[in-house]
C-alpha cells in the first residue's frame, strides 16, 4: 500500500472513530454511497485531503474538501473537539510511520486543522440563514402580495 | 519526504459496541435537535390532557401524577384494539434488515435510530409489564421499568422518526415501524406530552379549518391574488370558484399553497389546468386544508380534522373529490378516511369529464390524486405542452414517503413530468420509488428548532441529489408533498447549493399551451422563458 493510501486508511479510521461501535464499521466497510453517505463523503473528501497532503495544499481544494466533512459533523451530536479533532489524528499518523512523511507534516497539519475549523464556523453560522430563508419562504405570498401592493402604491 | 516527530503508537481504533448500556433511556436535548412542546392555550383548544407550560429542557415535566398508569393503560387497551401493535411488539427477531435503512441513523449514527432499535423502546416496556416472562424476570427477559426517563426517550425517539416506512419496505415480517410512531405518540399526547409544531396548527385547522388560521375572507384574498398573477402570466381571466354549491368536483389541496412559496406556483399550475379544460370545480373556505397535522398526533385528532373534507362535500352536492400535492394529506385520505368518516355514499364514482376515465382506484373513498388525473389528460391528449419552457430546468423527482410508500403513487408524477420538461434524470434506484428518502422534517418534525436534526436526517436524500446534480446538472428537485416543498429547499441550499424544488404541477403550468393566452414570455415564478420557447 502506498504511503497516500496508508494515511488515508487510517485518518479515515480516525475520523470514524467518534461514531463509535458498529456505525464507525458501517462508516469504513460500507462503499455503496447510498447506503453510507457519512463514510462516501468521508472517504471522498480525505482523499482529496491526502492528496493535498502529500502535494501541493491548494487551499481551494482544502477548503472545499473540509466544507463537506464539516457540513455533517457540525450539524451531528458531536463537540467541536470531537468534529474537528480527527485533523490533528494526522499527527499520531505521521509519528508511527515518518518516514513516508512530507519533511514538513507538523506545518501542512496546522494549515488542515485551520482549514476545518474555519469550514466548521461556516456551517454553523449558515443554519441561522437557513432558518431565516425558510421562515420567508413560510409566508411568500404575503410577501409578494405586499410588494405587489407597495408596487401598485408607487 | 523526511524524518519527523518521535515514534509513538499508531492510532488504536476498536470498533466496538458503544459504552454504556442500550436500555439506559437518558437523552440529551441539545438545542437544534428537539421540538418545542406544545402550548397550553392548543391543547386546550382541542380539549387534550394536561395542558401546562413545559419545555423538554425542563427537569420537571409536570406529567399528571398517576402519568404511569395512564401510560400502562393506554397501551393495554391498544394492544387490545390494534392486533398490528401486539404483532409488531411480540415478531421482531432483530435481524436487522431495517438498520441502515433509515435515513435518521444514516445521518447521524445514533443506534437508536436504527428502526428495530427505536422499536425496542417501546416494546422493552412491552415486555416488562405486559407478557409473563418480562413480569416475572424484568431485564433479563429484555424488560425495562417504565420511569420519566423513559418518557423522555420516548419523545426524543419517536419524535425523530418522521413515520416514512422505509424501513418497513425491508422487514421481512412487514413490521409497519411508523405505526408504532404513531402509537407511542398517541400515548405521549395521553400525559400531554405533544410538540407545538404540531399543535398549533391542528388547533388552527380545528377552529378556522386551516393550519395558519388563515379566515375565509383572507383565503378568497389570497386566491384572488393567484388569479391576477395568472391574469399577467397568461393574459387569461381565469377564475378559482369558492364554496360553489352544484359544482362537479371539490378540489382540496394543502393549505401552503396558497401562502407558501414555492408551493404557490403549484397552485397557480393547478389553476391553469382546471382553466384550460374547462373544470367544473370549487374549492371550500371550510376544507380549506388537506393537511392533518392530527395525524402526527393520534387517530381522534386525525379523525375530527378529515371530517370536514367529507362534510363540505356533502354540504356542496359535489359528485366526487380531487386531492393536490401533498404528502400526509394522502396518507391519511388514502389510507384512514374511508374507514374514519366514511363510508362516502353520497359521493359517485370517480369519472374524468374530460376522458370519460373511471378511476376505479378510488372507488371507496371517492377522491382522485391529481396527478393521476393529470397523467390521464395527457395520455388521451388532451393537454397541448411545449416543454422547451422547462428546458432551463434540468429535472429530477423525489418521490415524497406517504404517495409513494403510503399510496403507490410511482409512475403518474413522472409520466407528467416527462411530457412537461425535455430534461429530466432519475436518481439511483436505491434512493427512488419504494425505496425512496425522506426529507427528513415530515410527521410533524419541519420547524426551525429543530433544524440539525432535519439536516442529519434530510442527508441521505441530499447525498443522491447531489449524485444527479455532479452527474447530469441536475438544478430541480421536484415532489408533490407540502412538506417536502417547504423543507426540502432549506436542505438543498444546506447540502446541494444550486438546487431549487418545485411541485409537478408547477413544471406542467408552465408547459401548458393555454387556448386564447397571451405570448408567455415569463415562467410561473416570473422568470424569462427559456430563449426557443418564447420565441416560438
């Protein structure tokens, strides 16, 4: 298995673990995406995240990779500690096997984590726009019948 | 690459069962994942028990003092009543073909979620009080006593599930996990223990005959509003007649759409129908809702709030009932309402004037889903459609639970959708028809307070949207569930940004080419037409 492979393996493990008992085996084992979103939008966004790893750490690619795993896990029954805790698991990933690691791990981890916690932030403050936009929607006609008015007035 | 940092053990990761024990009924109520509890001035509207201010964050209840009799009893005379709840409590071998079925545990991971799980809540105390080996070894025969906690559970669990069936479409004993929903609720609502989300709107519909309480004058208001729209759209007078006696048809529908968006341009679609073929119809300012939020609450409240739809039948002399786009409103018309308030002999054999087609289907309860009666107009052809209108849409269907599951309503929205829009996309054949996800807000579960948990259970279906949407650049998600049209735009805008949602007969109000109307240069929403089409 290559070094990518092996990181992704076992960050992927990590980032299950907080589900616990048979759902983190659930969220590993299962690949039809359907029967598994949590597991298919894990694995396909630390893919990317481990190709970032070993490359080039595009922050767009970064970011869009953590807005996916942070759309679940802020919205989930976990901590922040423990939604976006599984990013410094790379660390422990990248002692027990340096040698197939970038010269400059401890560097790109700090960037990943900074990357999660800012798509983290942004998730939450998007439920609020979303409770918003739907309390509008609730009452569209009202709405468009008083700007219909308000037009008619004009 | 390069050395770094000091050799220490890799991450251990054990997949284990979770700590503590399963028949621990502590809950956490973290805010966004809960409804709020009904307000004493609803449960009193509607003459229901213990009517108090309360919040599930409360430590305190205030259940009535002999709360667990009440409960025990309640569950002895359903298990009496309903031969279905005993078979469902007593045949489950936890297999667990239903586990990764639901779309709540899908989302979140929280094993009770799994549908034999959360059944187990129920059926743990089941055991314990109502068979003899539970009475006489407590847990070891899988009992639990029944204490506030377990209450507490309850309303956490069972106001999680949004009684879709899926999991039952893959039970091989056919246990029906959302009647068992509905039952354990129908025990919560005994110790008034109930959501506000649910009640108010119930209270609404009991007292004014619509879930906002919207009077009869502001109804009028607001169809006379979808009339001068259509005036603009169309160039036609198209007129939406209101408690005609003598009519042909009452058409009931949900009451979001008429002050929803974008449930109103469904409306506006349907108006335009019934214009163009020239309907001979009325709609009611007493039925002026096919919703039954009773039916998220118990048989009574389901049972008194579908009386009306029958009563104002009668009351106009209509000879038969067309149904709208709406989820719950089906489950309940379809599935209860010839048995609640029927038998409807007073109403005659579904007959399309326009076809001459008998919908046989709907010999007992009298009432005809409309898209099954659009489906027939088209395929005798009796609409003319251009749907290049559509074409800046690129079109999927989500099969909304209770039309699908509940009533077997697969083929007709797609056949309408088809001959109504050029670009159309299933998602997987896991995520559609019987197999379908719920949005995650129905039964009752659709308000903000809530929100984190809808997007957790609202994930699944997100997840195949986005599979057509990366696929096929799919930007429509279309349904025929009031529900589904108020929370699924929220959950898109979460999940699949870019996605908009629409009723089927949005989709068709615009593709219908109306005889005598103006050149049509905007969409039902008042967007331009696509460039072909309004050139043509």
């Amino acid at each position: 298995m290559s070094a990518p492979d092996t990181v992704l393996e076992r960050w992927l493990a990590a980032a299950a673990e907080v589900y616990g008992g048979i759902f983190a085996e659930h969220t590993i084992g299962e690949r039809d995406p359907f029967r598994n979103p949590i597991g298919h939008t894990l694995r396909v966004s630390l893919t990317v995240l481990v190709r970032e790893f070993f490359g080039a750490m595009q922050p767009a690619a970064i970011d869009a990779a953590f807005a996916d795993i942070m759309a679940l896990r802020s919205i989930q029954a976990l901590a922040v500690e423990q939604a976006v805790g599984f990013v410094f698991g790379l660390r422990g990933i990248a002692r027990a096997t340096p040698a197939m690691m970038p010269a400059d791990a401890e560097a790109r981890i700090d960037k990943l984590a900074l990357s999660a916690f800012q798509q983290y932030l942004a998730c939450r403050e998007r439920l609020a726009e979303l409770k918003l936009n739907e309390q509008l929607r609730a009452f569209g006609v009202a709405r468009m019948r008083a700007a219909h008015n308000r037009g008619s007035v004009a | 690459m390069g050395p770094i940092m000091s050799e220490k053990p890799v991450i251990d990761i054990a997949l284990k069962t979770p700590k503590g024990d399963w028949r621990d009924p502590r809950v956490d109520f973290r805010k966004g994942t809960f409804s709020y509890a009904s307000l004493p001035k609803d449960l009193s509207a509607l003459g229901l028990p213990n009517p108090r201010k309360w919040q599930p964050t409360d430590l305190d209840w205030q259940l009535p003092p002999d709360w667990k009799r009440i409960l025990l009893d309640g569950m002895k005379e359903r298990l009496e009543k309903y031969r279905s709840f005993r078979l469902f409590m007593d045949v489950c071998v936890r297999c667990g073909a239903c586990a990764d079925k639901c779309h709540f545990y899908l989302g979140s991971g929280d094993p009770k979620n799994m549908p034999f799980a959360r059944a187990e809540l129920v059926r743990s105390i089941y055991r314990r009080y109502f068979t003899l080996s539970g009475k006489l070894f407590g847990s070891l025969a899988g009992g639990r006593e029944l204490t506030e906690d377990v209450v507490k559970e309850w309303f956490y669990y069972f106001y999680q599930c949004t009684e879709c069936r899926r999991c039952s479409v893959y039970c091989p004993f056919g246990i029906d996990t959302a009647e068992i929903t509905m039952i354990v609720r129908e025990l919560l609502s005994l110790i008034g223990v109930s959501t506000h989300w649910i009640m108010e709107p119930a209270a609404k519909s009991f007292q004014v005959g619509n879930h906002l309480g919207i009077p009869p004058h502001a109804f009028k208001d607001s169809l006379e509003f979808a009339a001068d729209e259509l005036r603009d759209i169309t160039g036609l007078d198209i007129e939406i007649p209101i408690n005609r006696k003598g009519a042909e048809i009452l058409f009931v529908m949900p009451s979001a759409d008429y002050f929803a968006t974008p449930h109103y341009y469904t409306l506006l679609g349907y108006m335009m129908l019934f214009h163009e073929i020239g309907l001979d119809f009325t709609v009611s300012a007493y039925a002026s809702e096919g919703g039954n939020f009773g039916s998220f609450h118990s048989n009574d409240l389901m049972k008194s709030l579908n009386a009306k739809i029958y009563d104002e039948a009668r009351r106009l002399g209509v000879k038969w009932i067309l149904g709208g786009e709406c989820g719950h409103m089906w489950r309940v018309l379809h599935q209860y309402m010839d048995t609640m308030n029927g038998p409807a002999d007073f109403l005659e054999m579904p007959v399309s004037p326009i076809t001459g087609t008998r919908f046989e289907n709907a010999a007992s309860t009298r009432m005809v889903h409309i898209c099954e009666f659009t489906a027939d107009l088209i395929h005798h052809d009796k609409l003319k459609l251009d749907p290049s209108r559509n074409d800046p849409y690129v079109v999927t269907y989500h099969d909304s639970c209770n039309p699908s599951r509940g009533m077997g309503l697969l083929e007709e929205p797609r056949y309408v959708l088809k001959n109504a829009c050029n670009n159309f996309h299933e998602m997987p054949a896991s995520t559609i028809r019987e197999y379908t996800f719920c949005c995650g807000s129905g039964a009752g579960l659709g308000n903000d307070e809530n929100m984190e948990m809808r997007l957790r259970g609202g994930f699944p279906r997100a997840n195949a949207v986005r599979h057509v949407r990366e696929e096929h650049g799919v930007n429509l998600l279309t349904c025929i569930c009031a529900i589904d049209k108020a929370t699924l735009p929220t959950l898109m805008d979460y999940w699949v940004p870019g996605v908009q949602v629409a009723g089927v007969h949005e989709m068709l109000g615009n593709a219908l080419v109306m005889t005598g109307e103006k050149e049509r240069t905007v969409n039902l929403r008042g967007e331009p037409l696509a460039k072909g089409a309004a050139d043509a």
